[in-house]
C-alpha cells in the first residue's frame, strides 16, 4: 500500500510537517515522487518511519538517528530486538515508580507504613538506568565491571538526606561552574570552587576517591559528544573549562 504525506501522517500520528523534514535531512526519503509532485510513501518507508519513532520514544536524537540508520551494518531486525529490549526497561522503571506512587497513597490513607528509603527507590532506580542507557557502555569499559555497580550500589543505599543532600549539591556545583565560566579563568578561586564541589558530588557515587580518576573523567567530559553536549547546552566551551579547572585542581595539568 502506499501513502502521500497526509495520509502516512494521519496514520503514524506525526505532522506532515515533521515528514517533510525527516526528508530534507535524510532519515525517511519517499519512494517516489508523482506526477504531481507529491511524495510518495510505500512498505518500506512505513517500516523505516516505525523504526524512527521507536528511537524517539527512547530519547534518541534525531542526529543519532540519521547516525544509526544510514550506516551500512545498520539491520532492521536486530533495531527491533534492541528497541524491544529498552521498552521493557522503560516499562520496569514506570512500574517501579508506580508501585512507589501506590505505596506513598496507602502511606498517606494510613493504611501502610513506608520506609525512607522506600520512598526514594522509584527516583534512585530511574537515575541508575538513565545513567546506564546513556553511558553505561563507556563507564563500564572505563572502570570495569566492579566498580560500577559499587558504585550502583552505594547509590541504592542512599538515605532520604543522603539523595536530598547530593541533588542540592549538583545544583550548587552546576551553578558555580555557570559562575565561574564567566570569569575565563580555570585556576580562579571560583573555577577552583566548582571543581572541589564537582569531587565532593562524585564522592556519593564512587567508592574511593583519587586524583587520577577525577582528572580522567574531566578528560571523558570533552572527547564523549553526549556529556560535551549537556555541559556545552547553556555555555558553548563550559566542558573544556571544566576540564581545565579539574586537571588543575588535581595537579594533573600538564
């Protein structure tokens, strides 16, 4: 069957809009175009449309995506298998929180009592899978298997002031370092600042603390795209300033 832009819209729930576009980049090109000039769509851009909107839904951008599907050893079947995969962690991490939902209403009906950190599972699990979708891969060649779910571990201990405390303790480093790429100066007392609270952030996720390992995750900041990208976001340079500041502070600058 085939389908002009309206129609292949209507029925994958997109925007004509949006399928205009993933032609102008290259993702989803139509089979043909008719005489009239429309595009045209048939079983293989409607397979290739469904294997797109699965990236979406996972979070995957649309560069990765171009990224992914154009590469020769890309294989559909296999996509499928790895989209089934993620899906049901998502459902996990959703039923988690759910259940965690569930308990706080018996909790506040009386009708249970619920621990601290029962309270905080839903939230902490989510964070270790997010993190795990995103840069397990890359912490786990980095540091092994070991130290990564110590790391995993010690997170799902947290307690209620544990979890409270290192939130805040994000939010000030995030907000020092924002400060402090202002002033242009790694080895400034503001720079300084924000890279002894980025150690004391690391410090509720790693067991042991060492210079090294600190310097070698400032590096890690700057050549991986994904975490040059989040702290880039808001000030273009700010991973490489980071970086700079750590390197620093650790005495690793060369």
């Amino acid at each position: 069957m085939e389908y002009t832009v309206q129609k292949l819209g209507k029925l994958a729930g997109v925007s004509t809009r949006t399928l205009r576009y993933y032609d102008e980049i290259g993702i989803l090109k139509p089979a043909r175009i008719n005489s009239s000039g429309y595009r045209i769509y048939g079983q293989k851009e409607v397979d290739r449309l469904q294997q797109i909107l699965f990236y979406r839904e996972l979070g995957v951008s649309l560069d990765r995506i171009r990224e992914i599907m154009t590469a020769p050893s890309f294989d559909g079947v296999k996509a499928l298998h790895e989209h089934h995969k993620k899906l049901l962690e998502k459902r996990e991490q959703i039923d988690l929180l759910i259940a965690n939902v569930e308990k706080t209403i018996a909790l506040t009906e009386g009708r249970i009592k619920m621990t601290d950190k029962e309270k905080f599972e839903g939230f902490k699990q989510k964070l270790l899978d997010d993190n795990e979708k995103k840069y397990g891969k890359e912490i786990r060649e980095k540091y092994g298997e070991y130290e990564v779910e110590k790391s995993y571990n010690k997170v799902k201990n947290m307690t209620q002031e544990e979890y409270d405390a290192v939130t805040k303790l994000s939010e000030e480093y995030l907000s020092t370092l924002a400060e402090a790429f202002k002033t242009g100066d790694p080895a400034g007392k503001q720079a300084q600042k924000a890279a002894d609270l980025h150690r004391q952030w690391l410090t509720f996720y790693w067991d042991s603390y060492s210079k090294e390992a600190h310097a070698g995750i400032a590096q890690m900041y700057v050549k991986d795209e994904r975490f040059k990208e989040y702290y880039d976001k808001e000030q273009p340079g700010t991973a490489e300033f980071l970086r700079d500041a750590i390197l620093i502070y650790t005495g690793m600058k060369k």
